[in-house]
C-alpha cells in the first residue's frame, strides 16, 4: 500500500475510491444485520429460554471468550490481510447468528452463540485498523467517526425493520429476525473479500505487549468493564425489572442510533482537531454521572434518558484508536488492536457473571452500576495520562 505521504495514481485513485464504497456498504450490511438479531434478542431469551439474571450473565460471558483468544488468532492468521480475516469473521458471523433462532435450550444457544462470537471478534478486532488504512493516515478520528454514523444509520435500518416486522406480525417467530440478520452479514463478507490492497496494512508482527502500549491496554480494559456493566444490565434491568416491551426496546435503540448517526461525526472531527484527551476525559465524566443515575434512579422514563446519554456518549470511544494510532510502531497497529480486544474481553468474560451474581445475591439491580461508578472514577483518573494536544502533521502514518 502506498504510503501516506506519496501521492496516488489515477487507477490507485479510483481503486481507493471503490474500497471506500465498499467498505461503506459491508459496515452498513453488518450493523443492518446485527441488529435485526440483536434487537429483540433480550426479548427472545425471557420470552423462549424464561432467562433470568444470572442465565443471561452466564450467556454472555461464554459469548465473549472469543474475545479473550483476538490477540492470538491475529498472531495465528498474520499472513493474512485484514480484509481477508474480516471476511471469513463475517461469514462466519452471519451464519452462526442465522441459525441461532432454532436454538431452544441454554446449553445448545452457547455452543451456536461462541461459534458465532468467534467470527464476530475476527471482524471486530480487524475494523478499525482498515478503516485507518483505507484514511492513509490522515484524519483518522474523522473517518472513525464517520464509520460509525454508517454504523449507526445502519442500527437504524435495523432496528427499524424489526420494529416493523414485530408491529405488523404480532406472533411472528423470533427466528425470522435472526435469519434475516445472518443473511445480511454473510452478505457483507462477501463485499469484505473483495477489497483491494488499499484495505491491508501492510507486514506486522504476530503478537505485541510492550510497556509503551500499557495505558492503551489499561484503558481499554476498563472500557470493557463499564461497556459490560451497562450494554448487558441497562436493557435487562429495564426489560426484567420494568417489563419494557420488545416494541419499546427497539424504539429506544432506534432513537439512539438516530442521535449517534448525528453526533458521531462531529466527534470524530472534533478528536482530530484538540486530540483525545478533553474528549475522552467528558467521555469518562459523562459516564460517572450516567452509572450514578442508574445507581439511584427508579423512574422508567429518567433510565430511558440515561441509556440514551450512554450511548451518545460511547462514540467518543474513537479516540481510544486515535490515542493508539499516535503512538503505535509501524506494522504494530493491527496486533495491538488485538491485545486491546483481548485486555477488552477480560472483563467481557467476568463482568456479566460478576454483575449477575452481585444481582442476584443482592437483589438489586441497581448493586451493578455502582461497580460502575468506580470503575468510570478509575478511567477518569488515568485520562489524565493521556498526551495533550491533536496529533502533530508529522507523525500522521501508513498504517
């Protein structure tokens, strides 16, 4: 790939213009997908499995195994190029999740759930670093940010479908949504696999942890801590302890991604032009004061706002990326991004069972969030690690 600094060919040109495009679509065909199953999913296991607590805290945290193995299945497929890996991780992905509506009992969902996990994390892991190669390293936050209005616009398509689909057949099956989800991202595979060299990143290594990178792994830890508190409890709480119908979840989500497709952007410019920083220390604010409301609250239409705010608020996630893009060594980008997921999926994989567990002794749905509120305090405290400024012209790279 050529680097940032040279200028392209005319067919270069055009071939990067086409990897965009494409690119574009697949991110839509998968945040279409994934929320046609993931939508009513919560709604799915109370009303076909009668889920609890600690059922759904045990589901989830064998779902995210996977995660915790992302540094060495790169390591393991390093010679293959991104765009490769995401494609098998989607087809992967779309199948496993097509099939999940046949699955009627507990232990028969986790085996189809960690099957379909593992390519999810393949996609997952690889997303960012060709979202930053195909940027050629110039305006990275921009086109993070940009990446996840597709995301969001997608959401919802998604979530509007489903919402559709539940008003206008009232009975229909929870398989059809799932089916529907798998087909769209085994579609977006195939688009993945047909990126050019623009969407690779050129050698990298095998597996890397180096001192350097420790604050980018701390912070994405405990990321994956409060993202695991919020993303699993928040809707369950609202769909066990307030009884919020499927149709409600999907309107709220749907709302969501509305507000994220309009802010994201702005986010993602905003990293670029003052660096990550100030974004990422109101990121972490906002999150203390968005766990002290769940922790405290009990009026249904005040938690509504609160899932809302969270969500708004995760798009400044980007500059986690951002952060690492600045400091990264050539050909290390994609592999760090790896050990980032799996320093993620450490706490993917004990904090749902953790939270269940602290619910279900407590009974108190609200005993979670104030494990939040802690760890939300922690990454406030590290921000201040953070280097201070946008990222200086001369240190923009090929990724």
């Amino acid at each position: 790939m050529p680097a940032a600094n040279q200028s392209l060919t005319p067919l270069q040109e055009a071939a990067l213009r086409r990897d965009w495009k494409l690119f574009t679509a697949l991110t839509f065909l998968f945040g279409f997908g994934f929320q046609l199953y993931s939508g009513p999913f919560q709604n799915f296991l109370r009303d076909v499995l009668h889920a609890n607590e600690i059922t759904l805290g045990g589901l989830e945290s064998m779902r995210e195994i996977p995660g915790l193995l992302a540094a060495l299945t790169a390591g393991t497929l390093v010679a293959f190029a991104e765009s490769r890996i995401a494609a098998l991780g989607l087809v992967v992905a779309g199948i496993g999740i097509a099939v999940s509506g046949r699955m009627h009992s507990f232990w028969t969902l986790v085996s189809i759930t960690v099957f379909w996990s593992v390519g999810f994390h393949l996609w997952a892991t690889v997303q960012s670093a060709i979202t930053l190669s195909l940027a050629r390293g110039k305006e990275g936050g921009r086109h993070l940010g940009r990446m996840s209005a597709v995301s969001a616009v997608a959401t919802i398509g998604g979530l509007g479908t489903a919402f559709a689909l539940a008003e206008l057949f009232k009975k229909m099956p929870y398989d059809v949504y799932f089916v529907l989800g798998g087909i769209a991202i085994a579609a977006a595979g195939f688009l993945c696999s047909r990126l050019s060299t623009h969407a690779e990143g050129g050698p990298r290594s095998r597996i890397v942890f180096r001192k350097e990178y420790g604050l980018y792994y701390i912070l994405t830890f405990l990321e994956g801590c409060r993202r695991q508190i919020f993303s699993i409890f928040a809707s369950f709480a609202l769909i066990i302890v307030y009884g919020v119908p499927v149709q409600n979840m999907l309107l709220l989500q749907l709302v969501n991604s509305v507000l994220i497709a309009m802010t994201a952007p702005k986010i993602g410019k905003l990293v670029d032009k003052i660096g990550e920083k100030g974004p990422l220390t109101f990121y972490s604010v906002g999150l203390i004061l968005v766990f002290l409301g769940y922790s405290t609250f009990q009026n249904v239409g005040a938690l509504y706002a609160l899932f809302l705010l969270d969500n708004i608020l995760f798009s400044f996630g980007v500059g986690f990326t951002v952060y690492l893009n600045r400091i990264v060594r050539p050909g290390e980008l994609t592999p760090c991004l790896a050990m980032g997921t799996t320093m993620n999926h450490i706490a993917a994989v004990t904090v749902p069972i953790g939270g269940a567990i602290l619910w279900k002794e407590t009974n108190n749905y609200q005993y979670p969030f104030w494990v939040g509120v802690f760890i939300a305090c922690i990454s406030w405290f590290a921000m201040r690690f953070l280097p201070s400024g946008p990222i200086p012209e001369k240190q923009l790279k090929s990724v």
